[in-house]
C-alpha cells in the first residue's frame, strides 16, 4: 500500500498537467524532491524508534499520515499545496520501511535472510503495479461514470485509493510484540562512524552503486505512464493499466531473482557484480524505447527495464547486512535508505523531466531524456560497483570472524 500510494502522482500526471497546466520538470518535482522532502527527515528522526516494544502502532501511525497527506493532495488547489501534501506522504512513510525491514531480518534465518528482504521489495514493485492498475481501472471508470464537469477525476482517484489503508491501520494495530534488545542509539552513532571511517571509499562506491540503480527504477516507474500516453498514443488509463500489467510481472520477478541470486550465489560472485551485470543491460533497453513501432514493445521495453533495475537494487541492499555488524543493521540500513532516497527517488524523475523540458515538443522528446538520464546513472553505477567487490568480500570476512 506505501508503494501503491507513493505512486499515485506517475498515474495522473497527464491529468494532473492537463488540469493545473504543470511543467515535466513540476510534475518531477512532485514525484521525487516533493516527497524525498521530509522522507529523508523522517527517516533519520525516527531511528530511537528502532528500540520500541510497539513497534506495529508506529506501522499503524505511520499508514494514518501518508493517508491524510493523499487527502490533503486530492482537496489541494494549488502546485503549492500538492508540494506540501506530497510530503506529508513522505513523512508518513519515513518511519515505516526502515522498522519493516528491521522486523523483517530480525526474524529471518541468514541462509534465507535476502529473500525474506527481497518478497518486501517485490511488495514494494508489486504496490507500483497496483498503483498503475487499480489507478488506470478507476481513471477508466470515473471517465465514464461521472460528468468531466464535476471534480477532476485525478482528485478522485487519491481519495479512492486512500480508502483502503483504514483497514491496514486496524490490522497493524492488532499485532503484539516484544521489545527488540538494541544498544542505545548515541553508541550506535558512534559505532558506526568508525565503521565508515574505516572503509569510506568501500562504503562510498557501494551507496553509489545502489543509489543509481534506484534511479533507474524510479525514473522509469515514474515516467514509463506518460510516454505511453503521449509517444505511443494510449489514453491515461490505458498507459496506466497497460505497464501496471506488464509491472506487476516483472518488478517482483526481479526483485525475487536477486534475493535467489544473493543467497544461493557462489564465493566468487559478489553483489554488487549483479548489481553491475543488470544495470549493464537497462542501458540497451532504454536506447531501444524511442525507437520502438508499438505500444506494446515501448511498454515491454520499459517494463523489462524495470525489471533488470530492480534486480539491481535489490542485490545492493540485501548485500549490506552481511558486511554489518549485528547492532549496526539498522542504522546502517537507514542511512542507506537515506542515501539512496536523495540519489534516486528525489533526483531521478525530476532531472528526467527538465531534460525533457529542454528538448522541446520532440515527439520522442521524454523517452530520449528517459534514456540519456538513466544511461548516464548506468554507467556512473557499473563504475561505482566494481569498485567494491574485493572491499565487499574483505568486510564480510571480518564481520563474520
């Protein structure tokens, strides 16, 4: 639902620049900066929560904010207040990956530790496809049911989708658990300063590695909708609906072949070798889109592109626990987070849409700028992770011994 809600802006943005008269580069904006705004916050903020004993009541406020601020986006009546409610969604969502993913490796066995994180990140690409589906349906709907004279659909439509996280705030609210024994956040701090002291080009080289295969995924995710819409001549709830289908495949398979790839992976391999293998191949995939003849090759294309990505930066983050110490998971996978947020949620859709915007009225102009960006961060992240495979293996020895 985070994920499905997080990407509700991608699905109407035809509507949405039809409507207020927005630029890509604003609509980007919204997409990414908007919502990286206190996300990032948040995120940092919320880490004493790590040690909580109710830790599902956190989930459960969590889902209630991100709910209000898709209220607030829906009622907004101008770019101004989108921007704001964006990042009351952002803010909502801050807290709650990170203390997912902290009860998610609490609670698994190391030998299937990266796949239990890999079916949540499947979740996440599958809550993007929902998004895109059940988004696209109702956008169809609405366009026939209720008078183009009545509310904008796309006000509509954040309300609907909205309805669904009540009965997510009553289901989390109904979990009990134990209090989590961590150490005491200052010490953390501290630790994992000198963690990073000790290895800071390692560290460096992964988070960048990582922080462009986000990229990738969420400048495809965010823009894929539109070219459809405006290259290849599909209505906005048929391009919705059309990669939502093509996405709910393929995001999770990526997702769920890097947690395999990770776990069952020989001592040669690395992850970050995958991560550098599939961004590799996202960068002929991409060329290929603005040459493609047909609706269902751009969005095969797209949605294959996606996948690849995925698998990208799924590899990345379940590769960080093993070269962390126990007590240094969580922050370490905050910061992570943090980082990846910054480099790829915030960045990635909104350069996409001021090259965009610079190129023109090209009638391939978006999917060109789609491809320059991501190609562009590819390369920046083949580089940064084959600088860490021997580092990776040096701090996985040491964390283990």
């Amino acid at each position: 639902m985070a994920f499905a809600d997080r990407n509700l802006p991608a699905v109407a943005a035809p509507l949405l620049k039809a409507s207020l008269g927005l630029s890509d580069a604003q609509l980007g904006l919204l997409d990414g900066p908007a919502f990286a705004l206190l996300y990032v916050v948040g995120m940092l903020v919320s880490w004493p929560l790590a040690s909580s004993g109710h830790r599902f009541r956190l989930l459960a406020g969590c889902v209630a904010t991100w709910m209000l601020g898709m209220v607030a986006f829906a009622l907004a009546p101008s770019f101004d207040v989108l921007v704001v409610a964006r990042a009351l969604v952002g803010l909502g969502q801050s807290a709650f990956v990170p203390l997912a993913l902290g009860l998610i490796v609490e609670g698994s066995p190391l030998p299937w530790r990266a796949r239990s994180m890999a079916v949540f990140t499947a979740a996440s690409a599958m809550g993007r496809s929902l998004a895109l589906l059940m988004g696209g349906a109702v956008l169809a709907l609405l366009s026939r049911w209720v008078p183009a004279s009545g509310p904008a659909h796309w006000r509509l439509l954040f309300l609907i989708m909205a309805a669904p996280n009540l009965v997510l705030v009553v289901m989390l609210l109904r979990r009990v658990e134990q209090a989590p024994v961590l150490p005491r956040p200052a010490a953390v701090f501290k630790q994992m300063l000198a963690s990073f002291g000790q290895q800071p080009g390692l560290m460096c080289a992964y988070f960048c590695g990582a922080g462009a295969s986000v990229l990738v995924v969420q400048t495809v995710g965010a823009w894929a909708p539109s070219v459809l819409h405006r290259e290849q001549g599909l209505v906005p709830a048929a391009a919705a609906f059309a990669f939502g289908a093509a996405l709910l495949v393929a995001a999770p398979l990526g997702h769920l072949i890097a947690g395999t790839l990770i776990d069952k992976r020989g001592k040669r391999v690395t992850p970050m070798t995958i991560v550098a293998g599939a961004l590799l191949l996202t960068v002929p995939l991409l060329w290929a889109v603005p040459r493609a003849t047909s609706a269902a090759a751009a969005c095969g294309l797209l949605a294959l592109t996606s996948l690849v990505g995925g698998t990208a930066a799924v590899a990345a983050l379940t590769g960080l626990p093993l070269m962390l110490l126990t007590p240094l998971r969580d922050a370490g996978l905050r910061l992570f987070l943090v980082f990846i947020t910054l480099l790829g949620v915030a960045l990635g859709p909104f350069i996409a849409g001021v090259v965009s915007d610079g190129m023109g009225v090209n009638s391939r102009g978006l999917s060109t700028a789609l491809y320059m960006v991501c190609a562009a961060a590819a390369v920046f992240g083949i580089a940064s992770a084959l600088l860490t495979r021997t580092g990776w293996r040096r701090a996985v020895v040491e964390v283990v011994g």
